[in-house]
C-alpha cells in the first residue's frame, strides 16, 4: 500500500517537453517552406547559414534556432541588363557631383531683380503721348482752317452777317467740329501712351523669365540628373515565418495530475472494498494468518506502516482473502499474535492494524 497521494507532475519538465516539441515543429515547418524557386529570370534559394541560442525564461531550457538566408540570382541577360543600368544611374550620380559645384557660384549671388538689363521703349509717357496729340493736331489743324476759312466765306456770301443768330449757329457747329477732332486726338493720343506702356511691360517681362531661365537651368539639370540616379530599393523577399504555438503548461500540469489522482482514487476505493472484510469479522477480529495454513500465496502491496499485504485461499477450501502473514506480524507486532491449539499462529487484526490507519494500494514489494 501506498503512504500518500501522488506527487503533481513538475511544471518545468512538463512544459519543457511541449515547447520542445513545439520548437522541433517549427522549425520543421521553416525547412519544408523555404522552397527553392526557379524562374527564366533567375533563381531564388534558401539556405541555413547559422544557428542562434534561445532561453526559455520559465524552464531555462536553451534551443538552437537554424537562421536562413534567401539568394536571388538573376539570369545571365538580366544580371547584364542589372549592371548596364547601375554603371548608367553611377555616370549620373558623378555627372550630378562634379556639376553640383556650380551651384556654390550660382545661388551663392542673391537673384537682384533691378540687375536685369531690359530695354525700354519709353521713359516719359507723358512726353509721348503729348507728341502723338502734337502730331495728329499738326495734321489736323490745316483742314480745320481751311474749314472755317470756307465757311465763313459760305456765310458772307449768303448775305449773313456776322453777329446774326445764323451765324452764330453756324460758328458754334463748326467750333464743335473742331473740338470732336482734338479729342478723337487726344484719345489717340492715350491709347498710344497705352500701348506702349504694355510693350514696355511685355519686354521686362520677357528679359525677367530669360534671366530666371539662366539662373534656374543648371539647378534643374543637376536636378534631373540626380533623379536619374536614385538608389533602388533592394527586393526582398517576404520570410516564411512558422510560428511556434504557446505551451499550454497549466492545461498539462492540470491534465497530468487528475489522472494520477484518479488512478490512486481508484485504486484507493478497490483496496479500502477488500481491506474492509477484515474488519468485518466480527468483536474478535482474529483470523488465522499462520502461513502454514495457507496458499497460492502473492503479494500485493503494503499496509501504511509497511507490513506485506498478500492474497491467499486456506488449504482448507474457501475464497482468495486479503490479509497479512503471522510470522511476519510477530515480528513487528508480537501482541497482535494469538496461538492456536493446533500450534499454528492467528492475528489480532486490532492490534496488527489499528483503526485509525489509513491503507492505500501501492507497488507490491
């Protein structure tokens, strides 16, 4: 018999062996996804170039994980493509460098827009335009004399005579004749003043965005030329990553325990069932144990203080019983032994085992 119920399984052995066998399947995983690609532009391949060690923090147990590395390999034509198109984005990035020092020349002069040289048409627009109204009235003025000559003959040939309400109508309406032709002059005159403070504009205009252009050029090629020699980023290849499942260590430590408590609660039940006719015998409690009396002898476990317990069936006819030996009793308990007339050995099972013992099944010895 037994002593006591069994130990709980050792939480770190348990889950050590899970996440052992955890790692093992991960890393199983990794080797059967890393598979070598082959392709009419090149090869991609897997392989295992080192090991790092990892702790387990809860069991201190350490594990080799494998590393890898993917190899791309391109074609021999696309490697060739590859390295005429580095040495080509190489020529621009220097191309770039050595024209970059221009630069320091270049914007280390502000931009001054009063420096740029733009030819003007005009400086006095006023002045102009007067001339414009000068030359349109000196062109004008002839035939508006003559005009008033003519008509002032007109009337005095009418027999109008000056100071007359008819000839007063007759100046005014050529008076404001006169006076439409020197404001269509004078409009000319403003329209002109207008037209050529527009070229004027139009021509510093144009000098302005020349002058931007030149100072602008050499910053854009040097520009244009480092965008077409921008690093690549590398391709990568995406990782297999197998992950590794989480240990269920309480689950198993739960798991593995129960069933031990099961088993010794069974086996507990069964040996306390037959246990339990030995104390049904009655006030006297004595059997006959000699071991004279008795065969098919087999032991099947201990009593809590260690006392052989065996099956048996008495030579005398009868069912397999439980008990102990009396030779073996008298030597741990002598009080417990009561003599027969026969000369053999009975056992007082009160003494042998007392009432307040506890029994469970255990190994036989």
């Amino acid at each position: 018999m037994g002593k006591s119920a069994p130990k709980p399984p050792d939480p770190k052995e348990t889950s050590a062996a899970s996440t052992s066998t955890n790692v093992g399947t991960a890393v199983a995983n990794a080797f059967m996804g890393n598979v070598n690609q082959v392709t009419p532009d090149g090869t991609l391949n897997y392989n295992q170039t080192g090991t790092y060690k990892w702790n387990d923090p809860y069991t201190g147990k350490s594990y080799d994980i494998p590393t890898f590395t993917a190899t791309q390999t391109l074609s021999e034509a696309q490697q060739q493509m590859k390295n005429q198109t580095d040495q080509a984005q190489i020529n621009l990035a220097t191309l770039a460098k050595d024209q970059s020092g221009r630069l320091n020349d270049i914007l280390a002069k502000p931009f001054d827009p009063n420096s740029v040289d733009a030819p003007s048409l005009t400086t006095d627009f006023s002045a102009d335009r007067q001339k414009v109204e000068d030359a349109l009235m000196a062109r004008l003025q002839p035939k508006m004399d003559q005009d008033r000559t003519r008509l002032e003959t007109q009337l005095a040939n009418s027999g109008i005579q000056m100071g007359s309400d008819a000839y007063s109508r007759a100046m005014n309406d050529n008076n404001s004749a006169v006076n439409d032709a020197r404001l269509g002059a004078i409009l000319s005159a403003g329209q002109e003043q207008s037209r050529l403070t527009q070229l004027n504009n139009s021509t510093r205009a144009q000098a302005m965005q020349e002058a931007f252009a030149g100072r602008n050029q050499p910053i854009n090629e040097i520009t244009a030329l480092m965008s077409g020699s921008q690093v690549s980023n590398p391709n990568f290849v995406n990782a297999n990553m197998p992950s590794i499942p989480t240990t269920d260590v309480a689950g198993l430590i739960n798991e593995n325990y129960n069933q031990k408590l099961a088993a010794y609660q069974q086996k507990a039940g069964a040996a306390q069932n037959v246990l339990g006719g030995l104390f049904g015998l009655g006030g006297s409690m004595i059997m006959a144990s000699d071991r004279r009396l008795k065969t098919d002898i087999k032991k099947v476990g201990k009593t809590e203080d260690g006392q052989n317990l065996y099956s048996y069936r008495y030579k005398a006819g009868g069912p397999m019983q439980i008990g102990l030996m009396a030779q073996e009793v008298k030597k741990k308990h002598p009080e417990a032994i009561v003599p027969m007339k026969s000369g053999h050995m009975a056992v007082d099972y009160s003494k042998a085992l007392p009432m307040g013992s506890v029994f469970g099944m255990g190994k036989a010895a």
